[in-house]
C-alpha cells in the first residue's frame, strides 16, 4: 500500500510540473556565462520559479513556474533591468523547459 501511494505520489508530482507554465523573455546584454549565471541565481531566488533555462545565443531566458504561482511582468522586468540588461519581450508559454533546451539544441540553418 505504501509503495502504491508513493507511486501516486510520484506521477502527481510530475504531471503537476508538466502542466506548470513557462515564461520566455528576450532580453538584451547577455554577453559571458556570468551573466547567465546571476540571472539564474536571482530569479531562483522567487518562490515561484522551479526551473531557469538561460541562452547567452538566443538571448532568451525561460523560466518554469509551480503550478498556479506566476510571476508579474513588472517584478520580471525589475529583476532583470536591476541586474543591467535590457528586458525586450515576456511571453507566457505551455511549452516545457525541456522542449525549450531541445529547440535550444538544433543546429541552426
């Protein structure tokens, strides 16, 4: 009985972040792996967040939120603008982080 409510338990957990939304923003002034780092490093920082996908390439960072937690476009923009770079756009998506890395890694033509 444990090990099938475990189980439950489990299966709950994953399809609840599959289902959680994804927040895209291009933003401009991400130049060095630095950057990708602090950026993750702050916006892991919301209690919302579970996942943060950076592109220094495609200048985009992407962010996985909790189930039914989001995060205001203001408070994104502030976080970002504070630490210097220049927020251009914020888009909310169903796409999954890991659908986001996969698009990430195809060559380019």
């Amino acid at each position: 009985m444990l090990k099938s409510g475990i189980a439950a338990l489990a299966l709950f957990m994953l399809s609840s972040n599959a289902m959680a939304e994804t927040i895209e923003l291009t933003v401009n002034g991400l130049v060095c792996a630095f950057c990708a780092q602090g950026i993750e490093k702050t916006l892991r920082k919301n209690p919302a967040v579970t996942d943060v996908v950076v592109s220094l390439e495609d200048k985009l960072v992407a962010i996985a939120t909790k189930p039914g937690l989001d995060i205001p476009d203001q408070d994104l923009r502030k976080a970002l603008t504070d630490s210097g770079y220049d927020v251009k756009t914020i888009a909310r998506t169903q796409t999954t982080l890991g659908g986001i890395r996969a698009r990430l890694k195809k060559p380019r033509s």
